[in-house]
C-alpha cells in the first residue's frame, strides 16, 4: 500500500509534486527511495518496480542487501543504510517509503527534520514504521480519514493501520496467518502454549507487570526478566 498510496499523494491536486512514478517515453520514471529492506520495504520495492519507477532500497544488513541485489528487477539498487547514503538518496527522491523495524523497539529517526530541505518540494513521504514510532523525525500518526500534512514543504504520510484500508484482503491474510497460533492458546491455554511452542513464548511481552522482552525493557527503560522464570 506504500506505493499505491505514494503514487497517489503525488499525483497535483493533493498536493504533491505531480510525478508519474513509470514515467512515460520521453519522460525519465519518479525515483522511489525505501529504507529498510524487510517485509515492508521488499513489497514496497516490487510495487515500485512493476510501475516502473527508479527505486533504491537502503538496509544495515548486507546478507539482506546481497538477497534484494539478486531477486529484484534491474530498475532496483541497494544501497548501505547509512547518514551519507540516506541524504544523498532523499535529495533525489520523488517519494520515501519509510519500512525499518528494530523488533520489539521503536524505531530510528533516520531522517531528520533538518534534512526536509534537501528533498524536492512536493514529494511524499509515506511512513509506514509509524506504528512503532516513524523513522522519519516529522512523522506523527494519522488515520485513514485524515491521512496526510505537509512539513516543509514534503508531504507526509502516515496511517497507524494501513491495510485497514484494504480490509478485505488483509483480514484474510492475517487470519491465515494467526489462526492456527489462536487455536493452540485456545485449546491449552497461554501458559501452556507458549512452553511448548517457542515462537508463541517470543510473543509475550508483559507478564504480570514484568517485562519479559529485551527490546521493550529498552525502549521504556524498565527491568527485564527471563520470560522462562514466568512460564
Ligand atoms: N503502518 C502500518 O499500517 C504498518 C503495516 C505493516 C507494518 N508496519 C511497520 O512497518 C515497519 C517494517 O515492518 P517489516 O515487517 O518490513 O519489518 P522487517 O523486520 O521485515 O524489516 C525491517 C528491516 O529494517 C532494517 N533496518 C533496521 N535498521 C535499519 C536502518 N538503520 N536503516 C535501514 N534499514 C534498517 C532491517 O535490517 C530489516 O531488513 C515496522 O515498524 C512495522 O511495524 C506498519
């Protein structure tokens, strides 16, 4: 939805820079700048892509990096997430799509407020790690009904629940998914579920007011404790 919803903030009468991201003969394609390569960040390149847009994606992990080289399509680069890398590409960009996860942690501010001025007016950056915080200094939370501002000039976009957007699909893509983890807690309990399945036991969070994961312990500053002395 990154792109589909990018595509669509640039076109004029919302305010973007009035950029086709595929471009058309003559006319060079938008470039589209995705920082962080996971889930996110693949997705959002393979919509870029398959419009035609110039798209660059920037990860700290090279095994990732050496993965998204071989599998993408030739109007896809890598490039290392770094503080250079990243103003030297969003100075370019015709749209920025926000996908960096640090797991259990709020995210990075990888772009700064001060570094709005460098990008073009009228480009659009689309957040989608708003939901543990953005990794884009200026980004706060929007909803599907208000979804966008400006700051600086750059259009931001940043809907907590994207794919409430699109229910349908996302309804059934998340219950294949969670169903089967809901039946186990349903049928044993979740003290019971989460000894014998590990990947349930990665789950939990908050145990009787303890913090039972590393990444929210230093997020909050809080205690943490070993998840198998709550189990
Ligand atoms: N707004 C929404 O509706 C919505 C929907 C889905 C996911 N999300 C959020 O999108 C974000 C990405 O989710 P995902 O499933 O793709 O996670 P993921 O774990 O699959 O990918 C995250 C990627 O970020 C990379 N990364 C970490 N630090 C980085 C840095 N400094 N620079 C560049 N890359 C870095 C990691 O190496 C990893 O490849 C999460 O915050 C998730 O909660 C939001």
């Amino acid at each position: 939805m990154a792109v589909q919803e990018g595509a669509k903030y640039l076109e004029k009468h919302y305010g973007g820079s009035g950029i086709l991201l595929g471009g058309v003969p003559g006319v060079a394609p938008g470039r589209v700048v995705i920082i962080g390569g996971g889930v996110v960040g693949t997705n959002a390149a393979k919509m870029a892509a398959g419009l035609g847009a110039h798209v660059t994606i920037l990860d700290i992990s090279l095994e990732r990096l050496r993965y998204l080289d071989d599998v993408m399509p030739a109007n896809v680069d890598t490039a290392y997430s770094n503080r250079y890398n990243i103003l030297d590409q969003i100075s370019t960009a015709d749209l920025v799509v926000g996908a960096v996860l640090l797991p259990g942690a709020k995210a990075p501010h990888l772009v700064k407020r001060a570094d709005l001025k460098r990008m073009k007016p009228g480009s659009v950056i689309v957040d989608v790690a708003v939901d543990q915080g953005g990794c884009v200094e200026t980004i706060k939370p929007t909803t599907h009904e208000n979804p966008t501002y400006f700051v600086d000039g750059i259009l931001h976009y940043a809907v907590a629940n994207m794919p409430g957007g699109v229910p349908r699909t996302s309804t059934l893509a998340l219950t294949n998914a969670t169903l089967p983890y809901g039946l186990t807690l349903a049928r044993l309990g979740w003290k019971d579920a989460c000894r014998r399945d590990p990947s349930l036991a990665l789950g939990l969070n908050v145990v009787d007011g303890k913090v039972v994961y590393p990444g929210v312990a230093e997020a909050f500053g809080l205690a943490l404790v070993d998840v198998k002395s709550v189990l």
